[in-house]
C-alpha cells in the first residue's frame, strides 16, 4: 500500500509538548520520498491511525456564498489614524492601564491612547495589493471597524479639515471614498461598509439622523459604486467604545433602527441591511468590562428589521489588551488545542440560537473575525495561526455561514498581508488555496479517525464530480493516515518552526516572483491508498474523478 508523509513543523516556544526535529537532512530525504512517491514503513510515520475517504458518497450538507472568504480594510486605514501599535513599538515603552482616551482624539472611549499608534492613509491603488486581493476574488471588501461609527465624510473637493467636526473623530475625503470604490471594482469585490452613528449625527433628542449617510450613498452612486451591504452600527454590544452617546442602550438602538431601515429602503432599497453586527457574546472571550449591551434586548427592541444576520468573533484579546480585558488571553501553546479551535462553534450556535428567534431563516454572516481583537496576537502573523483561519473556514461552512469575512486585508499582526510591504503572510497563501480548490457545495467528509485530524470536504472548484477534501492535522507529535480511493493531488502546508513567519507548499517555499507573480501551486500526485499527514500539517486533497454527484 502506498504511503505519502509531509514532514511536520517544530512546536512553537513555550508548548508544553515535546518538540520534534526537523533538520534540514530529515527535510531533504522526506522531500526525495514524496517526489519518488516511495511508500514509507511503519516505524517511520510512528504507527499513524487509520482512516478513510469515500468521496463518491460524500453526502451535500450545504452551500455557500461565491465570496465566502472575504476580507476587511479598516475605515481608519482610509482615513489614517491610530490603529493598534506594532508589538516592538510596544515593547519598548510600558504597558498601560486603559484610562480613559482624550475627548476628541479618535481612540475608543476607555482605551489607553498609548495602545495605539498613527497610521498614514492605506494606498489602495498599489499594484503588489490590487493584484494579491484580486487573486482572492471574487470577495466582499468591509471598510467599516469602530472608527468608521464616528468617521464624517467630507463631501466637497476643497482641502478637508485638518481637524473633525464636534462629534467626529476623524474624517473621510472624496479621494480617499472613490479610492474604495476603485479598489472593490479593481479586485472583483463587493462593497460592505456600516455607518456614522456617534453624537455628531444626532438630533437635539438623541435620535440618529440619515445626514452622514446620505452624504455618503449620493456621493457613492454618483461615481458608478455602491454599497452591496451594510451594518447600522459596528459592534452596537460595545456602543459606548465606539462613540455612542452617554447612556445609549437597547431601546435607542430600536429607535434608531425605525429610521435608519426606512431610510435605507428608500434610499438604497438593493442594499443588504446586515445586523446586528454584535461581538463578545456566547463563548470565553466575552470583555464585560467595558460595558457590553446584549444582543438579544438589541434584536428585541429592533423588530426582525435585518436581511442577513450579521456578528463578529474574536476567540480572545490580544496582549495589548490584557490590562483592560483581564483573562481573555490566550496562549502560543493552546493554538492548536480543541478547546481554542472549537470556540469558533460555540458562539456560532450562541448567535445562531438568536437568529432562529428573531430572524428566523436569515442567512448568517460573521463581517468580522481573525485570532483576537487588538490587532492579533503575537504569532498572528506566522504559520500557527493558519491552522485557526482555515479550521474556522471549514467549520462555519459546515455550519451554514454564507460570509467570513477576514480582519484584516494588510494591517496589524492578523493582516493576510504585511502591512509595510503587502508581502503575503501564511494565512494568506492558505487563503489562495482555499480560493482555488474550495468549491461552493459543502460536503460531509465522514468520520476522522482521530479528534486531533479535522476534516473538511467541498466539491472541487471548476471540476465536475470533483471533490476537495482540506485535512488538517493539529497534533504536534503524530502522524495520521487515510486511505483514498483514487489517484488525486496533494497540497500540503508546513513550516520549519510554527510561528515562522514564512509558509512551504510541500516542502517549497512560497514566494511571489519577479513582478510580485503568484507562484505556481501545483500539487503533488498523489496515488490511491494510504496518504499520512505529518504532525502540525495542512493539506488540501483534490479527487477530480470522484464522481459525487451532488457535485455534477
């Protein structure tokens, strides 16, 4: 029976369990056996557990949106401001408890100032950007986030205000909006954005007003753009954080929705009304500290106003918050563990629970996740977080979502791209695998013969009959086996140490070539019988003569 072993990673410091060796020479010979495709003993893959595929059987559980795999641009990284500061600036000053932030400043109320550091406006017209989104399409742009609740649009082509009217925190140019608009069309991306709900937008009683909106839609349609979709508020469960008014509760919220879904349906009746766009709520990470409104007295007060169900997920907070959100951290060494990946579940059935009562049969959207909030952790940007960004893919599929959409496109630590040089990130090169054999029927892969081997299947993009199967392998020290029926190819990411922040395709480094050109992801064949994946591995198998027919 034939075998085919991709060599794992090393364990991240700090994790608890033994690291496994992975010299350059044990890397070569491995790399010669897969190119050989010679099958490998026992002894050699540690007695792996066995299970199988059964592609052809694969029963269909579902389907999903063709932009599924989306992203975020910040309305700060638009406009320019303060966003989260790079962990080295950080380090190098002291750790600051969350007092509270400047009036008028553009920090989250009841964030410290020194968590944050400015940020020059976002270049969306770069070609390295435009063509590596664009190799992510066809997707959904959000350009929305906290700041954009109290961005006012500037609607004139005379030089902007250097300072933000009373009620504002900062401010959004022409230039800067049709720069959105270009971009999405560039990138094959549809516009999903929120809008301005802070003090500065309000009526003498306290009622939201369409002025900021208004601007925003006539502005938007008059250079050939528009807004396929779109949240009320970012995250109204942390209203306070982001620039609500004083005592602003479940029942402002229901007043505001009476105006704000009226407006939108006479306005821009094409326009999805996503909501409520909720965080915090349902699993570990939930940050009371500052005030949170619940989701369920919001959906209450509002009425079933929304067209798709919208919230946001964030399985914890990142160091930078951890003065300010006291146990919601997490650790390098948890990274792969059940407990971490399954939390993506756990809050999915929380919100899903409430739709079913409040929305019921609305699609569900998550328009904002990464690893946690505040920028991401320390180890965002590497190889060990692409077990999380992929494994949540494949599990709220599973689930029904019809968009995930990715915070963020290139900035901060949980960016796809760097954010100086828009150089792909691990997750990145997993998200252009995704994008090229995910397809949008989602199947049930069957049993895994271990808890610590996470299956996923769909049909194979652009194959007929095809399905793709991604197999990802979370335990640090074992290999595990399954045995395919058929002739396929392999795609099998690895790194040489887990918060590396450099990503391998079977063994190859992955790398953009001369003109930033996407390197060619070519599989390996891979023949019928046993296929082992290595200890901390992801693979994507693609079976194009599987023959399912709920693929057809």
């Amino acid at each position: 029976m034939t075998s085919t072993w991709i060599s794992p990673a090393t364990q991240p410091t700090g994790a608890s369990e033994p690291i496994q060796d992975t010299s350059g020479l044990l890397l070569r010979a491995v790399g010669l056996l897969i190119l050989l495709q010679a099958p490998l003993s026992e002894a050699q893959v540690g007695h792996p557990q066995v299970g199988q595929l059964v592609p052809a059987t694969m029963a269909r559980i579902g389907t999903i949106d063709q932009r599924y795999q989306s992203f975020n641009v910040e309305m700060l990284e638009v406009t320019g401001g303060d966003f989260w500061k790079p962990y080295a600036s950080l380090d190098a000053g002291s750790k600051t408890k969350p007092d509270p932030s400047p009036a008028g400043s553009g920090v989250p109320a009841g964030m410290s100032p020194n968590l944050y550091q400015y940020r020059p406006p976002i270049d969306l017209s770069n070609a390295r950007l435009r063509k590596l989104a664009a190799a992510l399409g066809p997707s959904y742009v959000r350009v929305s986030g906290t700041w954009a609740n109290t961005t006012y649009f500037y609607d004139s082509d005379t030089p902007a205000p250097k300072v933000p009217p009373a009620g504002f925190g900062g401010v959004l140019t022409r230039p800067q909006w049709k720069g959105v608009i270009d971009f999405a069309r560039a990138i094959d991306a549809k516009l999903v954005s929120s809008f301005a709900t802070g003090v500065g937008v309000r009526d003498a009683a306290g009622v939201w007003t369409p002025v900021e909106a208004t601007k925003v839609l006539q502005y938007t349609q008059s250079i050939g753009g528009s807004i396929a979709a779109a949240e009320f508020m970012n995250e109204p469960t942390m209203a306070a954080m982001g620039g609500a008014p004083k005592g602003y509760d479940a029942t402002s919220y229901g007043r505001d929705l009476a105006v704000f879904v009226p407006f939108v349906k006479n306005r821009a009746p094409e326009m999805i009304v996503l909501g409520p766009g909720s965080v915090g709520e349902g699993g570990s990470f939930s940050p009371t500290t500052v005030g949170l409104l619940k989701s369920e007295d919001l959906l209450a007060a509002a009425g079933p106003v929304f067209d798709a169900f919208s919230y946001h997920y964030y399985g914890g907070a990142s160091d930078r918050c951890a003065s300010s959100m006291p146990g919601a951290g997490t650790t390098a060494a948890a990274a792969l563990s059940q407990q971490w990946l399954a939390g993506t579940d756990q809050v999915e059935t929380f919100y899903a629970k409430l739709r079913d009562r409040f929305e019921p049969s609305r699609p569900m959207w998550i328009t904002e996740t990464a690893d946690t909030a505040c920028g991401g952790n320390r180890w965002a940007s590497t190889f060990l977080d692409t077990f999380r960004y992929v494994d949540q893919l494949g599990r709220l599929a599973q689930r029904g979502l019809q968009v995930v959409i990715h915070n963020t496109l290139a900035s901060s630590d949980y960016g796809l791209l760097d954010e100086s040089t828009y150089a792909p990130r691990p997750n990145y090169w997993a998200a252009l695998l995704w994008r090229r054999l995910m397809g949008l029927t989602v199947l049930d892969p069957g049993p895994s013969p271990s808890s610590k081997l996470h299956l996923y299947a769909h049909c194979l993009r652009g194959e007929p009959g095809g399905v793709a199967v991604l197999a990802i392998n979370t335990d640090r020290t074992s290999p595990v086996s399954i045995t395919i029926p058929a002739e396929g190819r392999r795609y099998t990411l690895t790194a040489k140490r887990l918060e590396d922040k450099r990503v391998q395709l079977n063994l190859q480094q992955l790398r953009l070539g001369a003109d930033d050109a996407l390197p060619p992801l070519n599989g390996l064949r891979t023949r019928a019988g046993k296929t082992t994946f290595a200890p901390a591995s992801i693979t994507f198998i693609t079976l194009p003569g599987a023959g399912n027919g709920s693929c057809s």
